[in-house]
C-alpha cells in the first residue's frame, strides 16, 4: 500500500531546500533582469493584450499541429511552447524592451519564435545550459479549444507567459527545482523586493512613480502572528525554534533596545541565508549580529 503524501514536508526535509532557494535567489550566478527593463515589460505588456491587431501567444504545444486559430473577439492566437518566453527574457537580460510599434513589425513577420527548435540566436539560452522557469504557472490546463477559451484569461496567459518579473533561470541540470514550492516561493518574494525597492530609489528622483502607500486601515501590515510569534532580545537575533515553526508568508518579531524588526520567514531566508546556512543556527538554534547589518534596516517597525 502507498503510503499518505504529507501536505507539509517535515522541517528537516524542508530547510535543504529553502537554503538551497536563498542561496540562489542571492547568488551572482543567477541571471536576473534589472528591474527597470522588468517594469518596462511590465508596461509593454498592459498595452499589447489591450491592442487587439496584436496576437496572443498561447504556450498549448498540441494546437501547433493546427492551422493558427482565431478566437470569437476576432484576436489572433498563436499557440506555441516556451519559447516567446525565452525570447523576451533574452531580450530582457540585455537591457532591451522593443516599443510596441516593434512587436508589430515583429510578430508580422515570424520574428518572435514559437518552437524551441526554431529559437535562432535566442537559442544561446538553452546552449549555455539555462532553463526558464515561471513564478507564476502558465499553464492553461484545459482540453477547451482555444477558441472557447475566455478572451480574459488568455490575455493574462501571455502576460505571464512574457513577463520577464515572472520569470527565473536555473541550470538545465537542476531543471527541477523551477518546479519546486518552496524555491519558487523564495525567488517570487527576493525579486519582487528588489523591484519595490528599485522603485522605491527610483521615485523621488524622478516623480514618475509614486512612493508605496503607509499601511493602512486597508493595507494592515503583517501582524497575524505578532502575538505568538514574537520574542524580545538585546540585538538582533534568530531563533530556530520561532522560525522554522512558520510557513515562509508568516511573520515574526523582534524586540530590541534599538527597535522591532518585522519580516516574514521567506524575507529572512532571502535576506539573511549565511544565517539560515550557518552552523550556529544549525546546531544552537540562535545566530545573533554584534553589529546590526544594513540589510535589516529596512525590516524596522
């Protein structure tokens, strides 16, 4: 008989993995887009599903086979694999986000590739032994035609499907872990900090972006487990036996004589993993800082 899946992987099983996550998520190995080209795309995007001369790339490899379908609103469909994907994360890496007159020009003449065997010079990605991996699944999950797919829900399929802030790269020989949890969970939290914080530097120099909002009567902070999980120390200190307890989007507090720190276990993982690495924390449970790291400042309540 087999035996029950565990809902929850055992901590010891666990923390392997999400050290392994943080590390990569930190790690200068990991090709990253620099978040102005992100929130670029991020932009190009919003307009190219609303332009309804633009087709819609659809990752669906069994309607390859068929002659490229038009949906009911008139909007062509392109179905394809990853490789769009690969395309605009390519461009993406390089600094580059076309306009969306280029996209035109682009798509009308074949340019942005649909098959993996076909990626031309976008083809280096796989040669250099990368896999692309989504934070958020683009995965339709439907047997529906293409053309009985809501219009709406394919709009967002190529907004995921393209968008390089829902992208992350690991190595072909770990393709793997691109599937995992946890590790997606780890990259979603550290690339999408490095955006507002980019964002957040970028705004009052240029006024273009305004400053995210102060919590709010609407936007409470993450306060669900201050209570229980919350302890008091005379600097900053980790302790396992809090920590490890939570799920990554749950929080825990610090008390110290210099202020509260505040961060959810995913932060603290991303933010501090030679602390969640270390052998200290490992094998004492604690790992305290004599001298309080830049890195934590802006965790302060």
């Amino acid at each position: 008989m087999l035996p029950t899946y565990p809902p929850r992987l055992p901590t010891e099983l666990r923390e392997p993995i999400l050290a392994f996550a943080s590390a990569w998520a930190a790690s200068p190995l990991r090709p990253r887009v620099q978040p102005e080209v992100a929130h670029a795309w991020d932009a190009l995007l919003r307009e190219w599903i609303h332009t309804p001369a633009l087709p819609l790339f659809v990752r669906k490899d069994a309607a390859r086979r068929r002659p490229a379908p038009t949906h009911p609103s008139g909007r062509t469909l392109v179905p394809c694999d990853n490789s769009p994907a690969i395309w605009a994360f390519t461009l993406a890496l390089d600094g580059n986000c076309p306009t969306l007159a280029e996209v035109a020009a682009l798509a009308a003449n074949g340019e942005i590739p649909v098959e993996l065997t076909k990626l031309g010079r976008f083809g280096a990605f796989y040669k250099e032994g990368w896999k692309l991996a989504h934070v958020d699944g683009v995965g339709l999950r439907t047997r529906t035609p293409l053309e009985e797919v809501p219009l709406d829900t394919l709009k967002e399929h190529l907004r995921l499907l393209l968008s390089p802030s829902n992208h992350f790269a690991v190595p072909k020989v770990w393709a793997g872990l691109g599937e995992i949890p946890e590790v997606i969970e780890v990259i979603r939290t550290c690339d999408a900090q490095a955006r507002g914080d980019a964002l957040r530097t970028a705004a009052p120099a240029s006024g273009a972006v305004p400053p995210m909002p102060a919590p709010g009567p609407t936007q409470p902070r993450r306060v669900a487990a201050l209570r229980t999980n919350s302890y008091r120390a005379t600097r900053l200190l980790f302790r396992a036996d809090v920590i490890e307890g939570l799920a990554d989007d749950q929080s825990f507090r610090i008390e110290t004589p210099d202020g509260a720190y505040e961060m959810t276990r995913a932060e603290f993982l991303c933010t501090f993993p030679n602390v969640a690495a270390s052998n200290t924390y490992r094998s004492t449970g604690q790992y305290s800082y004599s001298t309080t790291p830049a890195k934590a400042r802006r965790f302060l309540v």
